[in-house]
C-alpha cells in the first residue's frame, strides 16, 4: 500500500514539474544555467588541484635533476683522487636518487596527461552544453513568434468576421461622426442662406434706392444733366414725384 502510495505522490510532483516547466521555459533555462555554470565552477576546482598537482611533481624532478647532476660531479671527483669508499657511497645515493627521478617521471607523465584530458573534457562539455543552451534559446524565441502570430491570426479573424463585436461597434461609431459631420455642414448651410436673404440685404437696396433719388433731386435742383440709365436698371424718380400710391394718399 505505502509502495503504491509513494508512486503515486511521485507521479504527482512528476506531473506537477513537468506542467512547471511547459508553463515556463525561461525560467527552466535560466536554471539550467546556473546549474551549468556551478558545475564548470566545481569542475574547475578540481582541475585546479590536477594542476597544482602537476606543477608540485615539475618542481620536485627539477630538484631531483639538479641534486643527481651534483652527485655525479661529485663521485667523479673522488674516483679521479682515488677514494673509491666515499665514491662508491655517493654512487649508491645517486643510483637510488636516478630510480626515484625515473618513477617520479613516469608518474608525473601520467598526472601531466590526466589534467590535459580532464581540460579538454570540460572545454568539449561546455561546448555542448553552450550549444543546447543556444539552440534552447532560439527555439524559445522561435516559440514565442509562433505563439505572438496565432494570436494576431485570432484577433484578425475575430475582427473580420465577428460584426456582433468590435467590428460593428466600429462601423456604429462612423456612422454617427458622419451625421455629426452632416448636422454641422447643415448649420453652416443654414446660416450662410440666412446672411445672404437677410434683413441687411433689404437695408443695402433701400440705402441704394434712397441714394439715387437723392442723387436725382440734387441734379434736378442744379439744373444738371439727369445721368442714362444702366441697361437693365430703372431710372428711381424723386420722392416729391413719386406716385401717390406709394406716397400713401
């Protein structure tokens, strides 16, 4: 029971990260990541200690080198003054200091190769890791312009052909700026007609109609010659000999 119990609360928080992780790529990236980038940075510690490890071997054969270098001027010192014990004595030191140089070679050879294979495969794992990171994020991007235009495609098609909505809406409100439009041009209309029949129309021809009669009583009064008449124009006659209809009585 607690088995089946267990796979199943298993299976939940399988499910449950696995939805987390659909939901939200870039912060699933951004974690892997830094897991990456705390992984290179253990890995590099250890290759710091290979490679202390190798210069401290380095070191310790050049010592060893130059201390066999000094026994052998040594020992051929003595075998040319003829002290054969000491000489003898210090070929021994150096046949024991030549076996030890020899195996701190071999070891140093292997220590030397294992740092530069653990340096190329941790320059061939961040390679790789970079370009999956890499390829993750172009298809991340390449995801997010996929989902951007199906959106846009859904609201086109929405606009297009779902007149009950916004579309309608839109259409509503052009026709009520057009009889805006209309109500205003009316005005306009309306009050252009009315200044050019208005009350000051009439008052322009009675001053007109008053100027030449008295224009006409000036002249007669002067004894000056009466002006022709235009075509079209009546001559206006003097308001003493005007008819008596329009006088009044």
């Amino acid at each position: 029971m607690f088995s089946r119990l267990g796979k199943l609360i298993k299976g939940f928080f399988s499910m449950f990260i696995s939805n987390l992780e659909t939901a939200n790529p870039k912060a699933l990236l951004e974690a892997e990541i830094a897991s990456f980038q705390e992984a290179v940075g253990t890995y590099n510690k250890s290759l710091a200690q290979q490679a202390a490890l190798v210069e401290k071997m380095r070191n310790q054969i050049a010592k060893q080198k130059t201390e066999f270098d000094k026994l052998k001027g040594k020992i051929a010192i003595l075998v040319k003054s003829g002290n054969q014990e000491e000489a003898g004595r210090l070929a021994l030191q150096a046949k024991n200091l030549s076996q030890s140089l020899a195996e701190n070679e071999a070891q140093f050879a292997q220590t030397d190769e294992m740092y530069k294979n653990m340096t190329k495969q941790r320059d061939v794992y961040i390679r790789d890791a970079q370009r999956r990171i890499d390829t993750i994020k172009q298809k991340l991007s390449q995801a997010e312009i996929a989902e951007s235009q199906a959106k846009l495609a859904e609201i086109a098609t929405a606009t297009s052909f779902n007149m009950a909505g916004s579309g309608a809406s839109l259409e509503r409100l052009e026709e009520k700026l057009d009889d805006r439009v209309a109500q205003a041009q009316g005005k306009a209309r309306v009050a252009s007609d009315s200044i050019a029949g208005g009350s000051w129309n009439v008052k322009a021809e009675e001053e007109a109609a008053m100027e030449a009669a008295a224009l006409h009583e000036f002249t007669s009064m002067m004894g000056l010659e009466q002006p022709a008449a235009k075509v079209g124009q009546t001559q206006m006659l003097p308001a003493t000999e005007m008819p008596r209809e329009l006088g009044g009585g």
